[in-house]
C-alpha cells in the first residue's frame, strides 16, 4: 500500500481510506442497504489485508452503529495503533441542546459519545461533517481546538462547505493560534468537479489534503450507463447523478477502460488520485471486488490524452454535497 502525508501535518495515510457509512445496524439511520455487522466484518478483514488502514465513519451513519461496528472491527481484526480512525461530528443524534451542530456543547457532548461507541480514547482525524451557519466560526474552532489539546482528536478535518465558509473558519484558527485543519472531505468524481473550481485549488494554498467521497459518482462511474444495482435503483441521493448529460462522461470511462482492459471501477478512481491536492479516495465497498479494484487503481497511470478524454464531456453544475 502506498502511503501519503495529509495535508501539511505529519500524519501519513495510506492512499485510499475505507469509508464505513455502508455498515451498521440496517434501519437505524437513513439508509435500508447498510449491512449488519456480520455482513460487514470480511470487508474490515480485507481492508487490512490489503492496507487500506484508513478508516472513515461518522457518528450519525446509522445513528451510531456504524461507529460501534467499527470500533468492534478494529480490535478483532487490527490494533489501534495501527488504524487511522476519522469521525465526524455535526448531524442530529438527539433533540436536545448538545444533539447536533457545532456549538460548544454539540462537540464536546457528541466527541465523547462517538469515542465511547469506538471504544477508543481518541480519533487520529475528527472532521465537521458541515458548516453550521448557527454557530459563531470562533465558538467551533476553539471547541475543536480543546479536543485536540485534550487529547481526543489528533488532527482536525472539514466537510463539504463553500470555499469562504471554509477560509472562514481556517482563519479564525490561525488568527487565535487554534488547531487548523489539514483535510477536506469534499465530493469529487468525473461526474461533480465544482470542487475545482474554488475549494481544491485554496486546499492546496493552504496545505489541505483532498480526502474525497463518493470517488467512483456513486457507483454511477462503474458499469455502463443505465445498468442499475438496488442500491442504485432505490438510493434518493445515488438516483441524483442520472442527469442525461452525463452520460457521455461514462462512455468516455468505458472507452478508456476497454482500451487497458481493466475495469471501469479502476479507470474512475485513477482519475482522482492523479489529482496532487488528493490524499486518499474514500471507498465504499459492499461486495468482495470492491476493495481489490481500488487497490489495483493504485497502479493505473493515466496518460495526458487519456485525462483529456475523461474530462472533455464534462458539464458543469451546481455543487451536490450528499
């Protein structure tokens, strides 16, 4: 497995993160095709197998269970000290006053309970899943900054935001010597490059590695178009990247694809790691061949013509951040 820096800080990661909204308890959250955890178990087997010891979850990914399958996976499978363990913090976990968001108290309440479900003592990364517009930028940034200097939290990471609410927040850090953040999840892929047109290139201004979801358009990037899967079929947000005009994008994908005589899975997924402000792809995987593709995309270096192929078709859009 190859390893990278993340962002300006110390940390190394392998190159592709193993992303864990797709296990835990099905019906708890948002999604009816997560897999339970004996389901879910072979896939952090074979994570590790291959050393893809980046993982990622949130805590309100199936309202938490996907956090405690996790936790579990870790301690059978690995050690702590061998995994890289992100979270998130932002999403509604209870109605009250410390339930959601990125108050002071959201943070403090909901860091210790995600740490509980991880049966852990602290994360190496800790993301914002969003900006909270409710919330003075310096009441969260100091709240974050206080997880890292109790321990809790190593580095910090953001999710899916504008480019100025970003520079925002990494502004009020360093004007008051706060922990700044060194990764933004974003939603990158052949299908949703808006990121490129503000928030990746100030990322790489600022010494902020890409960790980007969603790096194969939801499965949308995998398989020739109008081919479906139920999680495509049903999926609200997946059903989102059917738009007609992007369909030349994944005939573009096919047709490189065919000409190395590799999967199309492989051909998406080189795209975004030829990308320099990319760290690690976030990659789902619910079937045995999902983690070995992604792992033999690591491999795959597309020529200039071929980049120029799979960009062509692209048509522009407003950002989709789910």
């Amino acid at each position: 497995m190859k390893h990278t820096r993340l962002g300006s800080s110390g940390l190394r990661v392998p190159r592709l993160a193993l992303g864990c909204m797709s296990y835990g308890r099905p019906g708890a959250g948002l999604h009816s095709w997560t897999l339970d955890e004996d389901d879910a178990a072979p896939f952090f087997r074979q994570a590790v197998e291959l050393g893809i010891t980046f993982w990622d979850t949130a805590n309100g990914y199936q309202d938490g269970t996907s956090e405690e399958f996790v936790g579990r996976a870790m301690r059978r499978f690995s050690r702590r000290d061998q995994i890289v363990l992100a979270t998130k913090v932002f999403g509604t976990m209870h109605a009250g006053p410390g339930g959601s968001g990125l108050s002071r108290k959201a943070i403090v309440e909901q860091v210790d309970a995600s740490l509980t479900r991880l049966g852990t003592d602290f994360v190496d990364v800790l993301y914002i899943h969003r900006f909270d517009p409710d919330v003075p930028v310096e009441e969260t940034m100091e709240a974050l900054h206080d997880v890292v200097k109790a321990g809790k939290a190593l580095y910090l990471g953001a999710s899916s935001m504008w480019a100025w609410q970003f520079a925002k927040l990494q502004h009020a850090a360093s004007l008051n010597g706060w922990t700044r953040f060194v990764a933004m999840q974003d939603q990158y892929n052949l299908l949703k490059r808006e990121e490129e047109r503000e928030m990746l290139p100030m990322c790489a201004d600022m010494g902020v590695s890409s960790v980007p979801y969603s790096p194969q358009g939801k499965g949308r990037l995998t398989r020739p178009r109008g081919q479906q899967t139920p999680r495509s079929a049903s999926d609200s947000v997946a059903k989102a990247f059917d738009r007609d005009v992007d369909g030349p994008v994944i005939d573009a994908v096919e047709r490189v694809a065919a000409a190395r005589g590799v999967g199309m899975a492989q051909i998406a997924l080189a795209w975004v790691l030829s990308k320099p402000v990319v760290a690690a792809p976030i990659v789902g995987a619910t079937k045995p061949h999902h983690l070995a593709d992604a792992v033999a995309a690591l491999d795959v270096v597309l020529t200039a013509e071929e980049v120029a192929s799979l960009e062509a078709p692209y048509a522009t859009q407003d950002p989709f951040w789910y």
